[in-house]
C-alpha cells in the first residue's frame, strides 16, 4: 500500500495559511484605498478653507482700504506687509490703468488671472509648477489688489502617519480574524483528512466529527457514510468469499475422496464407476460454479457482449422446458409451462436462457417432492413477462427485498441444506439489468416463491422462434 501523498510545506500551501493571506491583503488594499480617499477628501476641504480664509483677507483688507485716501494705501499695506509676509500672501497692487506692483513671483500669478486689464473682484486658483497658488482678487474704486497665497497642505505627514497606523491595525486585526477563521475551517478539515488516510491504510472504525463551518461537516459526514459503505461492503464480501469457498469445498472434498479411493484400490468394478459419475457431477458442478462466478465478474465491464434480436420468449420458455422437465421428475418435483401465443422480444436468447435456468435451478432446489414448479410466460402493454415459481417453502417478508443481492438468502438459509452456490439469484438480476428489464420476488399462490422478469416486447414478430408451440405442458 502506498503512502498517503504529503501535503505541500510551508504556510502558504495550507489552507489555514491562504486565508490568513487573504485577510492580510484584503485589510491592506482596503487601508490604502480608504488612505487615499481620505487624502483627496482632506486636501480638498483644506484648499477650500485656505481660500476662503484667503477671501476673508481680502475682505478685510478691502474695507480698511476703502475709508483711506488712495495715496495712503501703500502706508497701510507696509503696515499689514510683515503679518501677511508670515501667512505666506503677496500683495500685488491694480492701478486704474492696470498696472501691477508686487513682487515678481505673484506678478506672474497675477497676470494669469487676467487683472492686468483692470481692479475687479475674483477668486481664482492656478496652478504653477504643479504647485497650487490662490489668488483673490478686490477692486476699490478705479484700483485694487490681489492677495496671493501658494496652498501647501501640510496634511501629509499627519495623514501618512495615520495611514501607517490604521493599516499596522488593520493588518493585525486581519491576521487575528484570518488565523481565527482559518483555524475555524482547517480543523475539522485535518480531522476529516486523518480520518480518510486511516481509511486508506485499511481502517474501518474510525469516525469524523462532524463540526465546523456547514459545508465542512457535510465533508465529514460525507467521509462518513463512506466509511459506513465500505465496512458495509467489505462485509458483504468477505461473508460472500466465505459462502463461495464452502461451495467449493464440497464438490473438491467429494472428488478428492472419491479419487483416492478409486487410487488406492478400495474402491473398484461398479464402486469405481458410481465413483467416477460422482466425480464427474461434482466437476460439473464445479465448472458451472467457476462459471456463474465469471459471468458475474464480467456483468460491469465494457466488453461484456449481449447478441441481440428477435426472439419468441415462449419458445424459449418451452426449450428450456424441455431440460428442466425430465430434472424435476427424476426429484418428484412436476414442471409446468404456461407459454400461450408467441411472444416477441428483442434481446439476446442466450442470455434469457441463462436467466431461465438460474431460477428454476434455485425453484428446483427449494421445492420438495410433490410440490410444483411452473414457468409461465405472458404478453403485457408492451412488456412480456417470464415467472418462475416454485412450491417451496418460500421466502421470510425481509428476504423479498434482498433477494437478488449476492449471497444473502444463501447465508441466512444454509442451515436448510438446499445446497447451491448463493450467486444465481444475483446473477440472474444482473443479466436481466444489462438486458435492459426488470427483475422482481414476491410470494407465490403455489405457496413458495415467484421470481419475476419483465422485457421490453418487441414492435414486430419474432424471426428465431425455436420449440414446440402450445399453450401448456407438463411433465
């Protein structure tokens, strides 16, 4: 027996190690997403307040203009020049012809906004060297200014900072929740697994727990009745291999004794060739024994070959008849067949007739002396149906069910001596399964038990009828 297949090494080959992962990745992505939101989010409301700070500047500083006389206005911006220098805002004065005063950098600025033609009330935003500059623009009579501000957010240390720390957070929380739901999953699925490594080193009592997350504990009840099914089984089998054994023990105990007797001299003239005949019906018996054994091996494979094509099932019916008559009066058993009008059927001849002799092998050997056995063939809705019925003692109402199922009813009534290999029925049920029919059990009105099998009625009339026609015969 091999060797159960190591599971791959390291964290990430483990289920319980991917789902830690994933919860790590997911939690990361989500802080960088989040992260980056925030960032916009917060970059925008500032450069909306710093520009409408900016305006409030402007506002004020347009007031306390507008009750000066305009040759003090310079007076007044030197004044408020050192706290707005602090602020990071340039003053960039508007003549009435549009002349700009400041320094040079805001000069710039403020040409872009197009003050230059004229003092006029504006707000605007540029943007320069991939830097923000806001600039607020205010007429006071013929003239004006402009306060111009360069828009440093100034969040992005604190933002990265608190990006670090939630994602730091984030990541271990992650790693708890993933180790907690992986252990969750993983458990119960190493449980199951141990289990179904110990199955395959050929243990049969070991059990799952069935917990965990639904879909794991369908897994382990799943491995479950597995094991049931192969203890179950395996069961079956042994007890049949114990049942086919003991069948072949007879026949080989009774030629092997026969045989050194005849060898050894003790048994001679008629002794030795009632012996012989005993030899050669114990091998007989034994041939047909390797026989039902093989066909029944062979029922599920590919190539076993079924001859298909018309056939009268009444014929049929009646050739075998005509064997298991002189059988049945040699063991004072009476035979019957009831096979009226023809009765076609696609299928293979051979292998009905096979299923036929089965069961009246099996009626044959339960029936006592004086008891019938009848065969009976009959023409349904499109189904043609062959009885076997005996009037043996019959089956138990819990044997009906488990009838065809191999070696069952030869192990539960072996101590009534019929003798038998315990494979008919169940040979007789796989055939007639791959002949595309049905096969049945149920009690008899001769008093034992009826085995009935249900065809497929041929559309046209059968082309290789064989035997005598009629309605009944008896031997």
């Amino acid at each position: 027996m091999s060797a159960p297949a190591a599971p791959r090494g390291g964290v990430r080959g483990t289920l319980a190690g991917r789902i830690a992962a994933a919860s790590l990745v997911v939690a990361l992505v989500a802080a960088l997403v989040a992260a980056l939101v925030a960032t916009r989010i917060l970059n925008q409301a500032g450069r909306t307040a710093a520009h409408a700070a900016l305006a409030a500047e402007a506002d004020a500083l347009a007031l306390a203009l507008a009750d000066r006389p305009t040759d003090r206005w310079g007076t007044l911006v030197d004044e408020l020049g050192p706290s707005l220098t602090v602020q990071g805002v340039a003053v960039v004065a508007v003549a009435a012809d549009g002349e700009l005063t400041g320094p040079a950098e805001a000069l710039a600025v403020v040409r872009r906004t197009g003050l230059a033609d004229g003092a006029e009330d504006l707000s605007r935003t540029v943007v320069v060297d991939r830097r923000t500059v806001l600039v607020e623009g205010r007429a006071v009579g013929p003239s004006g200014f402009a306060l111009v501000q360069t828009y440093a957010p100034g969040l992005r240390t604190s933002i990265a900072r608190a990006v670090t720390i939630s994602a730091l957070v984030g990541l271990l929380g992650a790693g708890i929740a993933g180790a907690a739901l992986s252990g969750v999953i993983s458990r119960p699925l190493r449980r199951v697994a141990d289990v179904a490594h110990r199955m395959r080193e050929g243990r049969r009592d070991l059990r799952a727990p069935v917990e965990g997350p639904t879909e794991v504990a369908d897994v382990a009840a799943s491995v479950n009745a597995l094991a049931d099914s192969l203890a179950h089984s395996e069961g079956r089998q042994r007890a049949f291999l114990h049942s086919v054994s003991h069948e072949l023990r007879t026949p080989l105990t009774a030629v092997r004794g026969f045989a050194e007797s005849i060898a050894d001299g003790v048994t001679t003239g008629e002794q030795a060739q009632r012996a012989a005949g005993t030899i050669l019906a114990e091998a007989e018996r034994l041939e047909q024994l390797v026989g039902d054994l093989l066909d029944l091996a062979r029922l599920g494979a590919d190539d076993f070959s079924l001859d298909v094509t018309d056939v009268d099932l009444a014929a049929v019916a009646r050739a075998a008849a005509d064997v298991w008559g002189p059988r049945g009066e040699s063991a004072g058993v009476p035979v019957t067949v009831h096979a009226a009008t023809p009765v076609p059927v696609r299928t293979d001849p051979r292998r009905v007739r096979q299923v036929l002799d089965l069961l009246a092998d099996n009626a044959l050997r339960a029936t006592p002396a004086g008891r019938p056995l009848v065969i009976e063939v009959a023409a349904g809705s499109g189904v043609a149906t062959l009885e076997v019925r005996d009037g043996g003692p019959g089956l138990a109402p819990e044997d009906y069910p488990v009838a065809f199922e191999r070696g069952v009813l030869h192990e539960r009534h072996r101590d009534r001596g019929a003798g038998g290999s315990g494979i008919g029925l169940s040979l007789a049920a796989g055939l007639v399964v791959r002949l595309g029919g049905r096969v049945s059990a149920r009690p008899a009105p001769e008093g034992g038990a009826a085995f009935l099998v249900e065809l497929p009625q041929a559309p046209t009339g059968p082309t290789g009828a064989a035997g005598p026609t009629g309605s009944q015969a008896s031997w």
